[in-house]
C-alpha cells in the first residue's frame, strides 16, 4: 500500500510524493516517487523527467503522513 506523504526538507520547501513504505527508525535514506510541490508543480532542483527520488533522511526534519482516499469519503444522510 503506497502512503503520500509530506516531507519538510531542512531550509527548503514542502515536498509531497508516495513510498511504498514508511521509513523505520534504522532507515538512513526515503525513497520517494513522484515528488512534486503541494500545488502539483514541480520542484525547481528535481529534473522534471525524474520519477523516483532518494533523500539522506538527516536532511528531513519531519514526515506527515495524509490519509487515503477512503478516509476522504464523507457519509452524509439524504432526506428523499
């Protein structure tokens, strides 16, 4: 199951992608495919071609994890 994620990179912008798996506490790299910028854009010093990005994880200072697409369901009751 591919998670997409929020990376806050060290003196740089938010970047957002998907990993097959989030990093465990022995990891020293992610690797992240699709990375863009939150707007969908892409990031300056990633060749637009590139589908797969490895980051150190000492220069990631945090993660958020968004939830999937049937967290973003809403159930709502409709009167007939």
């Amino acid at each position: 199951m591919a998670y997409t994620i929020l990376i806050h990179i060290s003196g740089e912008e938010v970047i957002t992608g998907e990993v097959e798996e989030l990093p465990k506490p022995t990891d020293n790299m992610i690797t992240v495919t699709s990375p863009r910028r939150r707007d969908g854009k892409d990031v300056h010093y990633i060749d637009a071609r590139a589908v797969k990005v490895i980051w150190p994880i000492h220069k990631v200072t945090f993660l958020e994890v968004l939830g999937g697409e049937e967290s973003e369901q809403i159930i709502s009751f409709v009167r007939e």
